[in-house]
C-alpha cells in the first residue's frame, strides 16, 4: 500500500492510494505508533485515493489488532472515503472502534 503519513498542524495526516488490505492497514497504524512525534495526537486516515480490499472479518481483525496492540490512543480519529463500499466498510471499524478514549468519525468529504 503505498501511504505517506505527516504532521499537519498539530494532526498526524495520513494518505493513502491503490489497494488496501488489512496488513496494509496494520503497517500504516504502526507507522503512526512508531513515531513520538504523532503518539497520542488527533489522526485523519485519508482514503479517498484507495480501494479497500477488506470485508467483514478483516474489518474485526484491524479493529482488534488496535484495540490491543495501540500504545496511546488518539483523542480522535477520522476516516475519509470516496466510494461508498469503502465508507459502509469504515462506518463498521468506527462502530468496532468504540472506545471512550478515542472518538472515530467517517467523512466522505474531506
């Protein structure tokens, strides 16, 4: 998956293009827990670029493999998609994702 992720006032941006599998997603998570400079701060995951190759299960899968492995849970989270699969895919990760540390949000606007 190729993904850049940066500081944009004070918000660790994270783009993404092409297809995404859960790996993928597990790769860009880490990539974000690595760095000090992004722990622990506000995340937008834009994926208006990509096509998520992901189902059901493997929406549970990502949404686990955060719930445990996360060091430091974001404040917020927003996930921006374009095409309409990918938000119904995204609205089931914001509902797995219920944490009262961490409020997740879908956009399908940026």
């Amino acid at each position: 998956m190729p993904f850049s992720v940066r500081l944009e006032d004070g918000i660790v941006v994270g783009t993404c293009s092409g297809k995404l599998v859960v790996e993928d997603a597990k790769a860009g998570a880490m990539a974000v827990w690595d760095d000090p400079d992004f722990r622990g701060k506000a995340v937008v995951w834009d994926f208006r670029l990509a096509q998520l190759e992901v189902h059901a299960a493997g929406v549970r899968e990502i949404a686990q493999f955060i719930f445990t492995s996360q060091p430091v849970p974001p404040p917020k989270v927003a996930l921006v998609t374009a095409r309409e699969v990918d938000f119904g895919m995204a609205r089931m990760l914001e509902a797995y994702r219920e944490n009262p540390a961490t409020e997740v949000q879908v956009f399908r606007d940026y």
